[in-house]
C-alpha cells in the first residue's frame, strides 16, 4: 500500500458505513418531546422558558422540520420505548443580559434537545452569589448543586469576553464541587460547549470549557459550536429572537444530535466509567484502618473487662 499523494492517509482510514434514512417514510416533524399535558407544571415555568407557543405551526419553526431520524430513532428504541427515564440535560449560560446571545444560542439547542425526547432544564444564574466560604446554603446554590447531580448531561454556553469566558459562567461552575461525601455531581456526565462572539470567529471560551469539563470529570463530545458575531446571526425580538440559516446553525443541530447520542450510549455505564482504581485503593486501606480500630477497641475492651494490662 502507497501513500504517495494521499497527504490525509485516507487509505489507511477505517472503512465508514454512512447511514441514510428512509426518507420517503420518515416523519420529518416527528418530535419526542415531552407534551405540556405530560409535563410537571412547575418545572415547565420555570426551566423550560425556551419553549414555543403551543400554538405555532411545525412549518413555522425550524427546528421542528430537522431531519434527526437516527437520533429520534435511538432515544425511542433505547429509552422511551423501555419505559426509562429521558435523558436529563442541564443548560447553563454566561450571560445576564436582557437580551444574551449565549442565552438565545442555549435556546436554541435547548428546543432541539427538547425535540429529541429530552427533559431540558435550563439555570437561570440570577441571584447566583459569587463563589465563598458563608454561601453554601443560599437557595440559587443549592438548585444549581441539585440540578447537576440530577443531569445525565450538560450543555454549557458562554460568551467570549476579553478573550475568556465570562465570570458569570466560571461562577457557576466554582459552586459545583468535585464531590460531596460520596455523590459527585458532575463525574461521568457528557457536556457540549459552544460559545458566542461579538467579533470575529474565536475558541477561546470553547477551549476553557473543554477543560473545566475535564476538571469535573466530564466527558466532552468532540463537535462543538463557537458563532462570530451572534449580533448578525439571529432574528429582532419582535421576530422571535431566532437564529438564521448559517453554517454555524448546522453545527448547532450537529452538536445536540451528538451529545444525545453519546448520552445515550454512556448512560448506562455511568457507574463503571467511575471506578477508578485510586479510588478502590483508598477505599481499601481506609476499610482496613477502620477494622484495625474496631479490633482494637474491642480488645481494650476484653483486657479491661479481664482486669489486666495491654
């Protein structure tokens, strides 16, 4: 076998099998998601405000005319079809902005997260302290703890400011711990990252996202979203505040279409991806402090009894 003139190698790439959809029987509109009849009313109000107007025609939006088929097709052979629980997402922005393009790009991946049969709650970081040591059991803490330890995966988007995400989004992730007792909130979740620009197209914020991610002990997918000047790529308010057609918004869907599927795939084995045998060791040896104490606590107690002298 040569390579000469084959500067990619593609002749030494492992055969592909591409995977195309009947689309003369497929549903184009076909949603997952869960019915407002089906849904906690509460969580509704108050996570999923990215959320349409029920009344809007499929044809109407965008997202609802995706073609998504293999996707739709493994969460409902893998997940709502045996009766377990939707993937559940965590979306947290970096903006508070009335009007916050990290925000309306979440939104975005938030309805096709939605569509795919995910149940999508989004953090409104609001009233959010900056990360101390007094602050532990502030109500906004405490919700932001609770929704990550009950995540299957994460979605986090930020804008890039002075070349860095931005301090409402790092803050974020400072009240999330590692570990607390023995429940780690974020380990073995899958995230996505995307970030938003004001000017030209950069990765910075998607960079530090990525290793936040892997601080947590997250498993990042590898596509991710970084828009270039998010000012230009969605529609006026009064038009529903939309994201255009672009490049960018392809990479978008490609982005949710992944994560979806790696949580698919990862969610079952969650616990194993966990155990570590650092972990095992030191738990190991603190058993065996632990039966050493007993056992000498218990022939203290035997000597004492008997009346004599260690």
């Amino acid at each position: 076998m040569t390579s000469n003139g084959d500067l990619n190698n593609i002749s030494a790439a492992r055969p592909t099998v591409e995977l195309l959809p009947d689309l003369a029987n497929v549903d184009t509109h076909r949603s997952l998601g869960i019915s407002a009849e089906d849904d906690d009313a509460a969580v509704r109000a108050r996570y999923r405000l990215f959320l349409l107007p029920d009344n809007m025609s499929a044809d109407a939006d965008w997202i609802a005319s995706l073609e998504l088929h293999t996707a739709l097709s493994m969460v409902d052979r893998e997940i709502l079809s045996r009766g377990a629980d939707r993937l559940r997402i965590l979306v947290l922005t970096g903006s508070l902005r009335t009007r916050s393009y990290s925000r309306l790009l979440a939104f975005e991946g938030a309805r096709i997260l939605h569509r795919l049969g995910c149940d999508v709650r989004v953090f409104d970081a609001a009233g959010l302290p900056m990360k101390d040591d007094v602050n532990h059991d502030h109500a906004k803490v405490q919700e932001l703890r609770d929704l990550s330890k009950w995540s299957d995966g994460q979605f986090w988007v930020s804008p890039e400011q002075h070349g860095a995400l931005t301090g409402v989004f790092k803050t974020q992730i400072d009240w999330i711990p590692l570990s607390t007792g023995s429940v780690r909130p974020t380990q073995g979740r899958t995230l996505a990252v995307a970030q938003v620009s004001g000017g030209s197209q950069s990765f910075n914020a998607v960079n530090a996202l990525r290793i936040l991610g892997r601080w947590m002990r997250m498993f990042v997918i590898p596509n991710q979203s970084s828009v270039p000047m998010a000012y230009t790529q969605f529609t006026a308010e009064a038009k529903g505040s939309r994201m255009m057609p672009s490049g960018n918004r392809d990479r978008l869907v490609d982005c949710m279409e992944e994560l979806v599927k790696y949580t698919v795939v990862m969610r079952p084995s969650f616990d194993l991806f966990g155990d570590r045998y650092s972990e095992r060791e030191e738990r190991r040896v603190k058993l065996e402090k632990e039966k050493k104490r007993v056992e000498l606590e218990k022939e203290m107690e035997r000597v004492k009894l008997e009346g004599g002298e260690l």
